[in-house]
C-alpha cells in the first residue's frame, strides 16, 4: 500500500456522508464504511492478494469511520435512569 493509496479513505467518507444524505440510519453507516473500504482494499489496492485486500480495507473502513466514533454509534449505552428501572 503506497501513500497515494490512502486518498481512498475520504472517498470511503464521501460515500457514507452520501448515504447519510439519502436517510441511512446513522448505526449502519460505520458498517457501510467497513463495507465500502474492504471492496476498495480487494478491488483496488491489492487484487491480486484478496487476504491483503480485505486487511487494508478494514484498516481504511475503520479509519474512515473513526474507530472509537463508529463503534460509538452501533453500541449504544442506555441513559442512566434506564438501567436502574425508574
């Protein structure tokens, strides 16, 4: 993977802001971002070696989604009064 390659991670984030404009859920749009940047790893960075592919793509998936951000939004947390029942 060259330096150049990595122009594909605002790519992956223009997508998933596109689908954010067509009213996806913001829990899918990490997933999508995954989604988007393994078939980028396979289809454009290594084709030849589809199990390097799939490893950059969630590297470049999880970069675009911000890692901590992404898992943020899928796992939600429920407010406090919640969990005690009140």
């Amino acid at each position: 993977m060259d330096v150049t390659d990595i122009v594909l991670i605002p790519v992956i984030i223009g997508l998933t802001e596109l689908l954010k404009v067509y009213g996806l859920p913001k829990k899918l749009l990490p997933i999508f971002s995954l989604v988007f940047g393994i078939g980028g790893g396979i289809f454009y960075l290594f084709p030849q070696d589809w199990k390097s592919g799939i490893l950059g793509g969630i590297i470049m998936g999880l970069s675009a989604s911000g890692l901590y951000s992404g898992s943020k939004t899928i796992v939600r947390k429920p407010p406090d009064d919640e969990e005690d029942g009140r």
